[in-house]
C-alpha cells in the first residue's frame, strides 16, 4: 500500500527504473516504484527479452540445420509457433517474476497507477484532478519509451511496431520490415529463419546505418544467405490497411505483405508526466535536458533512460539509474561516456559495437590505424563453424589510444565486452595485443585483431 511520502519514487520500472529503485533502497532511502502497466517495463514484457526468447529460438534452428557438417543426421525441424510462443511468455514471466522479487527483497513498495510529477517535485498518482499526491524527496522519471509511425501512417490492424511483432501469435507467411537498424534487422533475422518470407526496408544507403560500414555489408550479406529481400535507399509509402494484409508502395511500385512492421525509431514517453506544469526544460531534441548527474531543471527530480540524450539502450538506462540514485544520497558519481557504451543486436549474425566508426574517427581529425582479423583466421571460427565472421579495431595511431570496436559474427556481443574494458581502464589496442589469451577461443580474433593495428600480426 502506498505511503504518504517517500525519499524517493522512481516513475517506471523498466531496466532504469527498478535498477534505480533498488540502489536506492540500498542506500538507505525509503523507495517506491510507480508502475502503469506491468513491472519490469516494456523491456522485460514486451521488447528486449521477448525478442532474445524468439531469437534464440531461431539460432537453435539454425544449428540443427547444419548439424549435417558436424556429422549428425536429422529430419527437417518443424517449428512449433504455438510452443515458440509460450516459451517467450515463460521467459518474461520468469524475468518479470524475478524483478518483482528484488523488489520486495530491497523493500521497495510497488504502486500501481499513472504518475506525474508536480511544480513542487513531489509524484501524483492517477488524474490531475482526482490523484493521489505523495510526498518525495527525490524523484527518478524513468518511463522509458513509445513507438513512432512512419509520415502519413498509423499504427493499427496490421501496421504494427516491434512489441506487437515479437508477440504475433501465428508465425506469418509474409513480413515487411520497415527500419534496418538494430530492432528491425532481429526481427527479419528471427523471422527469416523461421520461416517467414521477410522484406527489409531502410532508408539509407546500407543496413544497420549506424554501425561501421565494414559490418554493415557483412550484415546485408549475412541477411541474405538467410532469405531476407534486402531494399535500402527507399521508402514505403501509401500505406493501405486490409482485413488480411497490408499494401504500400516502394519507389511507386505496389508491394503487399501480411504485417508491416515499423521498427525506423522511438521516442521518449513524456505523455502525462507533468514536465510542462512542472516547468521541466527540455533539450533542443525535445528530451529531457539533464547534467552528468542526471539532474532535470527541477531541483530533486532526476531524468534516465530513453527520456534523456544517448543510446536508447537498456542498460545504459539502468547505468544512469544507478548514478541518479547515488546522487540522490549524496555519493559523488561521474557522467557516462555515451560514445563507449556497448551497442548489441541479436540479429543472425550478432553485430556489436562501441565507440567511434572508421570514418568518425577520420572525421575527427584522428590519426587512425586499423586492425582486422575474419574469425576463419584463428583455431575457435573453424572448431565452431563461423569463418565469416570479422573483429574491426579502430585505433589513433599517435597515441595507440583504442576508438572503437566493432564485431560481427558468433558471440559478438560477449567479445565487444573485453574492448570496452580497455577502453574504460585508459587502455590501448597495443595492451589488447599483449594481453594473454586463451586458445582455441574467439578472443584471439580480438587479440589479432589489435595485434594487425599494432603492426604485428600473427595469424592472418
């Protein structure tokens, strides 16, 4: 049951919110998590785990129907959608289940309702007119984010965003994939595989856009091994809803699929949360402006996660929870380096990433030296069969200062983990080269990797 007053309530308990809330809890502060929906967020219950449940399913696939090449016979797999299904919904209850759990365990109190901060930085529950107020200290807005539609398109039917794509209850003959970025290229990649006849559609010249632009066309050639129609440099436009399907046109020719799914970005859930009465500023993004503390212009109320400037990633939402929070009790903290922040996608072949791109890096004025290895050239891509895969190290050649990683191919988004602890230990490609490690491992593709930027390449 909700109090009259708190130290600090945390709006929202996606991966920022209930992180923040239980370090909180920790640090003394009688804590609370306001929720509107489900605990844990639509992370937990709609978006990152139900995607890696699905996905996961489809690497498995995938591996018995190349168990031939390793000397085990099998049938053709039939995918069970049905069964598929249910094992992400026991997924995410586990997890949420889990959440709900720490929470009680750190003595969190869980209120269930629509919040709003107030002029005077304290929560209300429920309407503006008929809601509740409770006292707070310290708030955290945590409310993470919502999808956004194509120009001139809505969702509804089956024009629908990546929740309701991961969830989709039958497995459809026909996808159309709008946005190859992280989010859309999982779920061509995960439905591909299953079955589906899947079309990807970006904007830009190339998939995954923002990584570098190595990976992207290993990506795209990865995408299309896997039967995905890849179309980059169009558009999808005159979207038409129908009872079974959705037509649209690309570069004026008239294209149909049985769901449309727009993946081409999000935005910040502000709605009802009080910013405008509160007087909380902006940023010219339209995010909420906050310091290296994570502090709004309202003084006692924080702002994390994808309602703030940065990757609109997870955990870099649960990072800040925790660094807002040690604010709040007085701890001295340090700001995240966005541009360091590990980037993950689950897509088949795993791409991972950090730092800045080849090309940033010039654009920056760096002295930039490259260091490649392809997976094939160390013992762990052949054992494991992935020879395609590659580790790209971008480095500043005057000072062996490490810029980027990036990665693409099995266990991707484990290996970038290794370069982002360097990164953060002030370490360079030249330590990474040095560094003992073990063999046969996909490691070494790192090791080499920096080893060829440090001029001294062994295997390769």
């Amino acid at each position: 049951m909700a109090e009259s007053s708190y130290d600090c309530i945390v709006i929202g308990s996606g991966p920022g919110g209930y992180v923040a809330a239980i370090r909180a809890a920790q640090l003394g502060m009688k804590t609370a998590v306001v929720e509107a929906d489900l605990v844990g967020g639509r992370c937990l219950n709609y978006a990152c785990i139900p995607a890696k449940a699905v996905l996961r399913v489809a690497d498995v696939l995938g591996e018995i129907r190349e168990a031939d090449a390793y000397g085990i016979s099998v049938g053709e797999p039939v995918v069970d959608f049905e069964a598929v299904s249910a094992r992400r919904k026991k997924v995410v209850k586990t997890l949420t289940g889990g959440v709900a759990g720490l929470l009680k365990k750190n003595a969190v109190d869980v209120i269930e309702g629509h919040a709003s901060v107030t002029d005077d930085a304290n929560v209300k529950v429920g309407g503006n007119f008929d809601g509740t107020e409770i006292e707070a200290k310290f708030v955290i807005l945590a409310t993470g984010s919502v999808k956004k539609a194509l120009p001139d398109t809505q969702f509804g039917g089956r024009v629908i965003g990546t929740e309701e794509a991961w969830a989709l209850e039958a497995l459809p003959a026909t996808l159309a994939v709008v946005g190859a970025g992280a989010s859309g290229t999982e779920i061509a990649s995960a439905y591909a595989r299953l079955g589906s006849e899947v079309t990807l559609y970006e904007g830009l010249d190339r998939v995954l856009p923002t990584e570098d632009a190595d990976i992207s066309k290993i990506a795209e050639r990865g995408f299309k091994k896997q039967g995905i129609t890849v179309r980059t440099g169009v558009f999808v436009q005159d979207v038409q809803i129908g009872a079974d399907g959705v037509t649209f046109t690309v570069a004026g020719e008239p294209q149909s699929a049985e769901w449309l799914v727009i993946a081409t970005g999000r935005g910040a859930d502000v709605e009802g949360l009080g910013l405008e009465d509160a007087a909380i500023k902006l940023d010219s993004q339209g995010l909420i402006a906050v310091d290296g503390a994570l502090r709004t212009s309202l003084t006692g109320v924080y702002a994390i996660g994808d309602l703030v400037a940065g990757p609109a990633l997870a955990h870099k939402a649960s990072d800040e929870g925790i660094i807002a929070a040690e604010d709040a009790a007085g701890l001295e903290t340090h700001p995240l380096e966005h541009v360091d922040i590990p980037r993950a996608t689950f897509c088949y072949p795993n791409v991972a990433s950090f730092g800045l791109t080849e090309q940033q890096a010039r654009d920056a004025g760096h002295d930039v030296v490259v260091g490649k290895l392809g997976f094939g050239a160390v013992g762990a891509g052949t054992v494991y069969g992935d020879r395609s895969g590659l580790v790209k190290i971008v480095g500043d050649r005057t000072y062996g200062e490490l810029l980027g990683g990036h990665i693409i191919g099995t266990k991707a988004t484990e290996l970038i983990q290794e370069l982002v602890n360097v990164r953060a230990l002030e370490g360079g490609y030249g330590e990474v080269a040095r560094m003992v490690h073990g063999h046969p491992t996909l490691s070494e593709a790192v090791m080499e990797a920096a080893r060829d930027a440090d001029g001294w390449l062994i295997h390769g």
